[in-house]
C-alpha cells in the first residue's frame, strides 16, 4: 500500500527518531494500516500492539508480522494477574451479580427489597469502581486507589443513597478478595495487576490502538508495562466513553505523561466528500479520499424507504425500541443491538409489580420511578423510564410489555437499530441518524454525533422519528 504524505511523515518519525508518538488518526484515516506500515517499517522486535476490544485484536493478528504480540488489554492483564495470583483462575463474567445476590441472600427476606431495588445500581457502580481505579476505604490498604469515595460517587448515573454506597463497597471488597482467590471478570483483568501488581513483560516497543478510549485503571497498566517506547493511535474526536469510566481528554494525558510527538491523520478512506465535509463543524481539516456521497436532512421518510442493510443510529434506546416495534408491525426485519440494557429494562419492568398490573397503572409506576431516580440526580433515568413506557404502552399489561421487551430485544434481522455508541468502530453504506436533536451541547455529545456521521461510507441521512410516515 503506497503511504499518503501523512502516512510518510509518521514513517519516518517512527524510524528515524526514537520519539514517542501520538497519532491523532480521525475517523475511516487507515489508522490499523499505519499501525501495520510502523510494524514493517521500524527496526525493533519483539513489539506488543495493544487493541481496545477484540474486534481490533482480532483484525490484527491477521495483519500484523509473527513476531507482533497482538493483544487487548484485558487478555494482557489476564495473563499477567494469572502469573501473580496463586491459584488458577476462573473467568466468570457474572461475578458481580452472582456476588450481590449471595449477599442480598444473607439478609432475612423481609428485609430485601429495598437491596433488590438497588441491583442495577451497584452492578453498574462495581465495575465503574473496576475503570476508575476506586478501593474501598480502608480495605486492601497495600494499594493506593485511583479515586476516593467522593469523587468515585460523583461519576456515578446517580448520586448513591448509604445502602447503594454500602452495597457497592461490599460486593467490590468481595470481588477483590475473590479475585485473589482467582475468581475473575473482565473488569478485573486489568483491576487487579493495574492496582495489585505483578510481572508485566517488557517490550520494546508498544503499539497502543484508541486511546481516547482507555480509562484510569487501562493508564495504570501502561504506566506499569511502557518502560521504552511507546506509539499511540487514537481520534480525540471519538471520545464518547466517557460514562463507562474513559478519561476525559486521554489522549491528551498521554501525551503529557509519556512525552509525546503529536502527528495527525485527516485522509478518510471510509468517508466521501459530502460525509468529510458535513462532519467538518467537528474537525475543520478532515479530508477525503474519494469525491461523491450524499447528506440530506429529511422533512419525512416512508418506511419502505429504509432499504435492507442500512444502520439506524440514535442517542437514546427509547426512540430505537418505538421504532424497532413499528417496523416489525409493518412487516420489516430488523436487529435491535442492546445486549447490556435488555436484561437491565427487563429486569426494571419486573421489579415494577405483577404481570397482571394493567397498563394505565404500569405507565404510572414508571413515571413514580423516574421521578424518583431524578430526584437522586440520575442522567440515565428519563431514557431508562421511555424505554420502558414503549413497551408499557404496546401491551396491556405489564406481563405484556415484558414479552414485547424480550421479543424486540431477541431479533435478528437486516435493518440493523442500535445507539451511537454501540457503532463505534463500524461502517455501513447507509446510514439514518434518528433524532439528532437529542444530542447534547456537551463535548461527549458532539463526539457521538460526529461518529455517528461518520458511520456512512456513501449516504446519510438525519430523520426525525416523528416524520416517519406509516401509512
């Protein structure tokens, strides 16, 4: 593959000087594909590439040289917390709830449904504690924490009530003290040798893929393992995790503590002309590669106008599942991604009342629940309670809106629905942005909907859910 200007300049910066780099790679740039002409090009071996999830490891580790150790960070930690801990371990990626529900057990049963109400909530909150570097007060005081009790509360949905905090604490002092026993989950494969220790390998280079992803406890890790020199590749612009515990302004902290050169990849190979320049209010000097494709703002859009294999992408779950249900109603077949907020919206709605509770009175509970969640300052309630009341509202009861939940949540089909979020790091050839209104003014916000744009590699359009006509 013949390198652009910008792929030459990073060439020889990788080769000619023994700098550390970050390479600010925007969105469709052949960020892998300069990974790999760095790998080729520079004369150092063994060197360790270091993927944020399986996907990229996996594209990897069919392009990388043999002696290229492609890893995620999670199955790095996991084989040096193998090497620490004194028993082998067992990976259960349901620890935390399995932990949660054997100490809810240790309460009498007329005591414990006021715990029950706080499961999804200490779920969440163990494994931000896991990305945020947070020990409890007091325990495992060998290890200097990341972040205090406060300040690990104020980056929770909700600011917790004394039984959540407590709860929380106590489910992560004993997933801790499980883990030492080698009891794991995937958070703990970087938790436990980032803030415990052990025997990280050395390379002399390390090559590390979205940076502006990595949270406090992925930092640790590369604080504990980059002892020569490091390359970093990463789009500040798609920094969007920041609710699942990613450092706000990563790529930047990196940069400071690992004494960086800063070069810039701004040629989309996925994007043409018209996606490059409507993303432009996000990064002025993103360039194209190929002339063409098409946006356009639509003032309505008939259901049988969304052609098979096109992406529908929004902000929020809610306004995916009330779509996901018209479109089935009509006949279409589509795929509703929400693997992590199925089970937790399932799990709400039965923790609402009997499945004989009628509609009216359904619609009613949730609305007493989100109240209530707003009233602790939760950001996720108002989503939560309308995905909810979507499925309220299509049956006539609740053990109907638990069946419709289940149903919509189980397909499989080929208009695919799913949260900005979720599509990061994929492409389609036609893309749908639903509700753009509902992005916010805040930085994590305008990121999502500049990755959301920048999904399509021809057309994109943005619809509001409203103007979708059904008849």
């Amino acid at each position: 593959m013949q390198p652009t200007d910008e792929q030459s300049t990073i060439l020889s910066a990788a080769t000619t000087t023994s700098t550390n780099l970050m390479v600010q790679a925007y969105a469709g740039c052949g960020k892998t594909s300069t990974l790999e002409m760095i790998e080729h090009a520079v004369n150092i071996r063994p060197i360790l590439y270091l993927a944020f999830n399986r996907k990229i490891a996996d594209d990897a580790s069919e392009r990388m040289l043999s002696t290229t150790t492609v890893r995620t960070f999670n199955s790095l930690g996991h084989r040096i917390w193998a090497k620490q801990c004194a028993k082998p371990l067992t990976l259960d990626p349901r620890k935390t709830q399995t932990l949660l529900r054997s100490l809810i057990d240790e309460v009498p049963k007329k005591d414990q449904a006021p715990l029950w109400d706080s499961y999804w909530s200490v779920i969440h909150g163990v494994g931000l504690a896991k990305s945020l570097g947070y020990i409890p007060d007091g325990k495992f005081t060998q290890t200097k924490p990341l972040i205090g009790r406060d300040g690990f509360h104020a980056r929770l949905e909700e600011e917790p009530d004394d039984l959540c905090a407590d709860l929380i604490d106590a489910v992560l002092t004993r997933s801790i003290a499980r883990a030492f026993e080698g009891l794991i989950d995937y958070n703990d494969q970087v938790y436990m040798p980032a803030l415990f220790g052990g025997t990280f390998p050395q390379f002399p280079l390390v090559l590390v893929d979205e940076a502006q992803d990595l949270n406090p406890t992925n930092h640790l890790l590369l604080h504990r393992l980059v002892k020569h020199r490091v390359i970093f590749v990463g789009d500040p612009f798609q920094s969007i995790y920041g609710f699942r515990g990613a450092v706000q302004g990563g790529m930047a902290t990196l940069a400071e503590r690992f004494t960086t050169k800063c070069l810039d990849l701004s040629i989309s190979f996925r994007c043409p002309q018209a996606i490059v320049e409507a993303a432009r209010w996000r990064v002025p000097h993103f360039k194209w590669n190929k002339e063409g494709g098409h946006v356009e703002v639509l003032d309505s859009c008939n259901w049988t106008a969304l052609p098979d294999n096109c992406c529908i992408l929004c902000r929020n779950n809610a306004p995916i599942f009330r779509l996901a249900l018209h479109l089935l109603s009509v006949g279409r077949s589509v795929s509703v991604a929400g693997s992590d907020i199925g089970p937790k919206i399932i799990g709400l709605l039965n923790r609402l009342g009997p499945e004989e509770m009628p509609k009216a009175s359904v619609v009613s509970a949730i609305e007493d629940w989100r109240a209530e969640r707003l009233d602790r300052g939760s950001i996720v309630a108002n989503d939560l309670a309308d995905c909810m009341k979507v499925f309220a509202t299509a049956g006539t009861d609740l053990g109907q809106a638990i069946r419709y939940a289940e149903h919509v949540l189980g397909q499989k089909g080929s208009i695919r629905l799913m949260t900005g979020h979720k599509a990061k790091g994929l492409e389609w050839e036609e893309v749908y942005h639903l509700d753009p209104w509902l992005c916010r003014e805040d930085e994590q916000d305008q990121n999502l909907r500049y990755v959301i744009q920048t999904r399509s590699m021809d057309r994109y359009f943005e619809i509001d859910s409203n103007r979708i006509q059904w008849q």
